[in-house]
C-alpha cells in the first residue's frame, strides 16, 4: 500500500509471546496488501479491474469485506466515499507516484458504485459498466489495521500501538498512563502539530492533501476525489476521525475530505465517531474545527 507500518506491544509479555503475535500481524499486513493494492498487477483488485467487466472474478473473502463495507460508507456519506474513483486517482498521477495534473478538458469516467455486483455468497464481483475500476486505497490501511488488532488480541496482547501510514489502531491502554495521545500533523507546517487528541482504545485516520499532491496555477490539488465533480475535493486540508474500528475511521476521514466539516456530521454522529477538520481559509490561514464525542478530546498547542 505504498506505506510504513510501525507496531508497539506493551508488557507484560513474554518475548516469545510478542514474537509470534508480531508475526501473526506482519502476515496479516501482507496479504491485505497482497489483494488489495491497485499498484500490484497480481491484487485480486486488479485482476477484478481488468476481467470485472466481462465475468464475474472470484476473490478472497477479505476483499467481498472490504468491498461491502466500502458500499455501506458510501451510503452513509451521501456518495461522497466512492471506491470507483481510480480512473481519476490514476490520471492525476497519484497510483503511480508521479503527481500530474492532467490535460485540461480531459474527462475520467467514474463509473459509480451502483456499476458493482457484489456476490457475498459465490464471493464473486462484476462490474455492468465497461469503465469500472475501484481503487481500496481510502479504506483497506483501516481494515488492514482492524485484522491486526484482531491478531494481537488472538495472541493475548492488552496494549499496543498500530501505525500504518497515518492511521491508528490502539488496544487497551498505554504502559504510562490512562490514555492514547496522538497528535495530529499541522497540514501545511512540516513538523508542527495542529494538536493532541486524547483517547482510549479506538482507531484514528487522517486524511487530506499533505503528502498526496499537485500544485496548478498556484492551487493545490489532493489525492481525494470528490465523485460529484470528478476533480481532487478541496473542502478540507486534512480531516482526523476517531472511530471504534480503523475501517470506520479510515473511510470518514477520506470522506470527510471530500464533504468538508457541516456534511460529514450526520456520518460521525450515525457512527459515535469524532473528527478534527482543517480547513484552509481565504487569507491562507488555517482554521479548526471539531466534533468530539465521549471519551475523545482534543487541546491545540
Ligand atoms: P486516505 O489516505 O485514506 O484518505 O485515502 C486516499 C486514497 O483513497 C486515494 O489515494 C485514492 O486511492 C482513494 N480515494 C480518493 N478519493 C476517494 C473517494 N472519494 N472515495 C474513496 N476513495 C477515494
Ligand atoms: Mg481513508
């Protein structure tokens, strides 16, 4: 998934114990990237783009997961979290990792998550549209996380910490203290923190156009599409969401990207989830803007 994944288990384990349960959850990492990252030819996902219009493709049981709570998001965000972006993810240059900004009056075709046919029980998937291409990448780091939490519990661990390219995963409580503190980049301060959020066992994700981007004419353009326009979202400069699981999380906050800090609200109050929004303003500066909930909380520096 083009990505670093750092994992922290805490004490008291036996150093055999952490071995295996690290092992258990490096293998779950590599075959949630094994089936699902669009930049390997051999993924089920790009088997699916290239045979899903002409037959229905078997895939792993993990990827029918994923694809089926990818549809739920996508109702739950009013279609702002559309896995049919990736002909446009792709023209910008973000799948192959030269960022462009492609020939003006060029249109992409997305085809719309309605061209997908999911069949849980045969574990097939067709597409009914010839331009049909999903992309897994808002989602799968979140569900690669979850699988890897479920290991680490499998294995006994009752603290740890899971990083995978900006989202989180944590079990239990940290080995100092009663909660989680994470902070949450500044997104256009290399360095500098927009703040802490506070939490317990959960997950987190951001999302937005720090890392991922294209400067035209002096605008910037991100890696998150808004399905609506076809062109990068340009609500938000990043979105944090804390969520009980790290799908959830991961999937709202690329949402929450495109919908911007009013729209996404009705999605994290249906899901108990909280969310910390950058926004750039006119004058360049930026400002933020929360939801929190229960058990969540956020102090700026
Ligand atoms: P994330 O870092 O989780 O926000 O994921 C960003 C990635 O999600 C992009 O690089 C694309 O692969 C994919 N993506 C872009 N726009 C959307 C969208 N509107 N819905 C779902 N996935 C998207
Ligand atoms: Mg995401």
């Amino acid at each position: 998934m083009g990505t670093f994944a750092e994992i922290q288990i805490f004490a008291p384990v036996a150093p055999e114990q952490a071995r295996a349960a690290l092992i258990a959850a490096r293998a779950e990492l590599h075959a949630v990237d094994r089936l699902m990252a669009v930049q390997r030819p051999d993924s089920d996902v790009s088997r699916l783009n290239r045979e899903g219009a002409r037959h229905p493709v078997r895939v792993d049981v993990r990827v029918i997961e994923v694809l089926t709570s990818a549809m739920a998001m996508h109702a739950l965000t009013a279609g702002a979290f559309d896995v049919t972006v990736l002909p446009v993810v792709r023209a910008w240059g973000f799948i192959d990792g030269h960022p462009r900004a492609p020939d003006a009056g060029v249109r992409h075709a997305i085809a719309g998550t309605q061209t997908l046919r999911i069949d849980p029980g045969k574990r097939t998937v067709a597409f009914t549209d010839a331009s049909t291409q999903v992309d897994l990448g808002g989602i799968a780091k979140g569900y690669a996380l979850d699988r890897v939490r479920d290991a680490l519990c499998r294995h006994d661990i009752h603290s740890a910490f899971l990083d995978l390219g900006g989202s989180i995963a944590t079990i239990g409580h940290p080995p100092d203290g009663p909660h989680w503190r994470i902070g949450v980049k500044h997104p256009r301060r290399a360095g500098e923190l927009l703040g802490v959020i506070t939490m317990d066992d959960a997950a987190m994700s951001t999302s937005g156009d720090t890392e991922q981007f294209v400067i035209r004419d002096g605008q910037r353009f991100g890696h998150i599409i808004d399905p609506r326009t076809g062109i990068p979202a340009s609500a938000l400069a990043s979105a944090t969401v804390v969520a009980s699981s790290a799908t959830l999380a991961d999937a709202l906050s690329t949402a929450a990207v495109v919908l911007g800090e009013n729209d996404i609200r009705p999605a994290l109050a249906a899901t108990d989830a909280a969310g910390v929004f950058a926004a750039v303003a006119p004058d360049g500066v930026i400002r933020v803007s929360t939801s929190v909930r229960g058990g969540v909380s956020w102090a700026q520096p």
